[in-house]
C-alpha cells in the first residue's frame, strides 16, 4: 500500500470493544465507509460482565469531565445512562471524600455525573454504537499481527476461537486493546523499533463485592477513602449503581492489600482510617463474591517517541496508557483520546498529518493525567518506578494544602473536585492565585479519625 491510499475512506478497523474502541468506532464511523470493530469476547446484549473486562467488578468511575465529553461525542448518552438506571450524583453534595487532612466539605455544586456498573456504560456505549450504518462487529476474534510496507499497515490478521486465520485489508488502524495491548509486539514485527515504555506500580490490591444497602441508608450517594499517603495504607470506596445496589471496592499497598476470603472483606474495612465503609455495610447485604485484581499499575506505551511509526496506525485508551484505577481516570481519558482523534482525523485523511503527530497531541494530555496519579502514587514506600521529578513532589504538596483547605473551605474543595473530575490540569493547583487562598484558608491536617464526617447540605 502507499502513502497515499493510506488517506483512503473505506476501510478502518479498531481492535478492541471497550470504552475506548466502541467510541473511536462511533468517530470514524463519520469518515470511513466501513468500519470493522474486532474483538475476542461475545459481547453481550444485556449490561452484564464478560471475560474481557477483568476489572469490570471494580469501582469504575466516568469522571464529569469524561461525562461531558462522552456526550458530546455520543449526544443523548446521558439521558439514556439515566433511564437505564444509572444514578445522578452531585459530586459537592452527594460524594463523601475522606483523606489524611480529613474530611471535604460538603455543598450543592455544578459537578453533576452520574454512576453506574462497568457493565452498563459499556453497554449503553455499545448499543448506540452498533447502531451505525457502515459498522460491523466480529466477535470472538483476536489480532494475531499486522502486515505493512512503506510507512504504512497494510493489514491485520485476525484469529477466530476456531483458529482460522483471516487477513483484513483496511485504511486506518485502531488499537483499542487495552492493558494487554500487544502493539509493541505488532511493530516489531514489522521492522520497526521497539516500543518505549514507563511503569510507576504502587503494588496495590483491590477487592470488591456488591451490596444491598440497609434501608437507612446515609445521606451520601458515593464515599471515597483516600489513600494520599504514608503513614495510611488502606482505603475504599462505595458508589451507588442501577438498581439501588452499593459496589465496593476496598484497596491496600504490598501486603497490607485485602484477599478474595469473604469472611474477611468486613473486617479489612474495620482497619481503615475512619470505620464510615464498615458501619455502611455492617447492616448491608452481600450479593456477589468478592472478586479481587493485582492489576493495577500506571503504564505508559510512549508511540511519541519512535521517531518512525506507521503513519496509519494508534494507539487509544489503555493501550497508550493506563492507570492505577484507585484515581478513576481510565475511562474518562479513553473518551478524551477519542475526542482527540475525531479532531484529527479531517486533517490525516486529506494526506497532510501522519499519526506520529496525533501520538504526540495525544501524550502531551496523558501527561497531565499522568502526572496527578504518579504524584501520589510514587510518596507509597511500595512503589516501583523512576523517582518522583520536582513537579511531582510540588504538586502532591500542593494537593495536601488543597485537601487541608478543602475541609474549610468550599471553594478550595472545588477545586480539588475538578481537578479529580478532570476539568482542570494541575498546573492550575499551583498558580499564585489559588496558593494564596489556600494560605488564607489554612488548616491543620485533622484526621478523619478524629471528626465525624460532614452532613449533607441542605438543598
């Protein structure tokens, strides 16, 4: 194939039907005549688990700024989130937040989301999606390689369950893998050098299960523990979801981590800084087995940095980075990689940009979100990774001042909860306008331990 067919309009594939491959499909579903989406799961047509989402029992958070970008890509997903039963949560007033320097006020705010299982925005994303004209889904097929010539992919295999090898000729090439993404593999394969990569894993383990809540139920919808660092190494959180249920997730560094042992899912919440989780489920109801996930590293596949790359082929979601999913960004840095594909693509398929370009466009916003997880991740004595540089020590001293503010003041929690929602980057928790405020509205750190939490305010 040449450079030039390369801008064709008629074939794409995506691999991979998560988030991040179920909504790139919607975008190039505007610009290519066919568009192949592959993956090695039979998907199924309710909002239920499935083998390839591993973590799909855990806590999975679509931060408001994930939301608002959800639904500018996919108008209407909300409203259909909502009537499928996913739950409308203020994140001022309705979400609980319980850190070292204590306890978040607690206030009617703008940050509106709503919460939901894995299984049902995947779901609600799928349907729309599979909807288009143009689309056709292959289940149960995995990628076995790609094949290319002259700066460009050329093709794919794709392997059936059965084992027949097909090859799919295409224009444009997604991979939306994920975690296990096997792209620096493919490019090797095809001559080109190897895949840099950056790890920070903090060693954390997570173990969840799901509930039904008692019927007095407490005045918050989501409550989050925070683990910010020593000498804490525990946290948890509990979200409510479709059909009135609590999701639980409890986490702890090296070997303070919970177990898959029912018997003791309770009693490894009785350990954490504040007993809020343990009493919310001492009168709740069990419904799941505890499923529990050492998976949890932040990874960075860094495409940027190859100086040659298939100008037709990227990486999107997981497979370019993933995160330690305590901070719930996956998903919603999965919808803004896409977000930032759909503005890229006009330009590519008039023949002017190579997707080197895009990888770059692509980890300068990784970076922000990078650097809020390895901030506080690499302060945990069980993390293994490159030393934390001078921006990540100054933000996470400016995110424990903001914390310590944000218990006072609620402007400063407002912050803190846009920044955590991804409505602003970091750099904006250093300027010389919020350091001043937070001098004006410093407080000592007071454990949550020591104070009961805040109320629901009054609407």
């Amino acid at each position: 194939m040449s450079a030039r067919r390369a801008t064709h309009r008629d074939h794409a594939l995506v691999f991979g039907a998560g988030i991040a491959g179920l909504t790139a499909a919607a975008v190039l579903a505007d610009h290519f005549a066919n568009v192949t989406l592959i993956d090695a799961d039979h998907l199924p047509e309710s909002p239920v688990r499935r083998p390839g989402v591993p973590q799909g029992d855990h806590i999975h958070g679509l931060l408001v700024g994930g939301q608002r970008t959800l639904e500018e890509l996919l108008p209407g997903i909300g409203a259909e989130l909502r009537q499928a039963g996913a739950v409308t949560v203020d994140m001022g007033a309705d979400f609980l937040l319980g850190t070292n320097c204590g306890w978040g006020t607690r206030f009617p705010s703008d940050l509106t989301g709503v919460t939901a299982s894995r299984a049902l925005f995947e779901w609600a994303i799928r349907r729309r999606v599979l909807a288009l004209p143009g689309l056709t889904l292959l289940q149960k097929h995995r990628v076995d390689g790609l094949t290319g010539g002259s700066g460009v992919v050329h093709a794919a295999r794709i392997r059936s369950s059965e084992g027949e090898v097909l090859t799919h000729e295409a224009d444009f090439f997604v991979d939306a893998t994920g975690r296990g993404s096997r792209a620096g593999h493919w490019l090797t394969e095809l001559g080109y050098p190897e895949l840099p990569q950056s790890t920070v894993d903090p060693h954390v383990t997570y173990a969840s299960r799901t509930y039904l809540p008692p019927r007095e139920a407490p005045d918050w919808l989501a409550c989050y523990l925070m683990v910010t660092g020593p000498p804490q190494t525990g946290g948890g959180s509990i979200a409510t979801i479709e059909g009135g249920r609590w999701i639980v997730t409890l986490n702890g560094l090296g070997p303070h981590g919970p177990t898959a042992d029912e018997a003791g899912f309770l009693p490894f919440a009785e350990t954490l800084p504040h007993p809020v989780i343990a009493e919310a489920l001492s009168s709740a109801q069990p419904l799941t087995p505890v499923i529990t996930t050492h998976a949890t590293a932040n990874r960075r596949r860094h495409v940027e940095r190859m100086l040659d790359q298939p100008a037709n082929f990227v990486l999107l979601g997981d497979s370019a980075c993933c995160f330690n999913p305590v901070y719930a960004q996956g998903m919603t840095a999965a919808v803004r990689s896409v977000a930032l594909l759909r503005a890229f693509l006009p330009q590519h398929l008039e023949g002017k940009v190579p997707a080197a370009r895009f990888h770059r466009q692509l980890a300068a916003m990784l970076d922000t979100y990078w650097l809020l997880a390895t901030a506080v991740d690499l302060r945990h004595p069980t993390t293994q990774g490159d030393p934390p540089g001078g921006l990540q020590r100054l933000l996470a001293t400016g995110l424990d001042r903001l914390l310590a503010a944000g218990t006072r003041d609620h402007h400063a929690q407002h912050v803190f909860l846009e920044a955590l929602n991804m409505l602003r980057g970091p750099a904006s928790l250093l300027s010389p306008q919020l350091a001043l405020r937070l001098l004006r509205a410093h407080t000592p750190r007071t454990p949550p331990t020591a104070c009961h939490p805040p109320p629901a305010p009054r609407r």
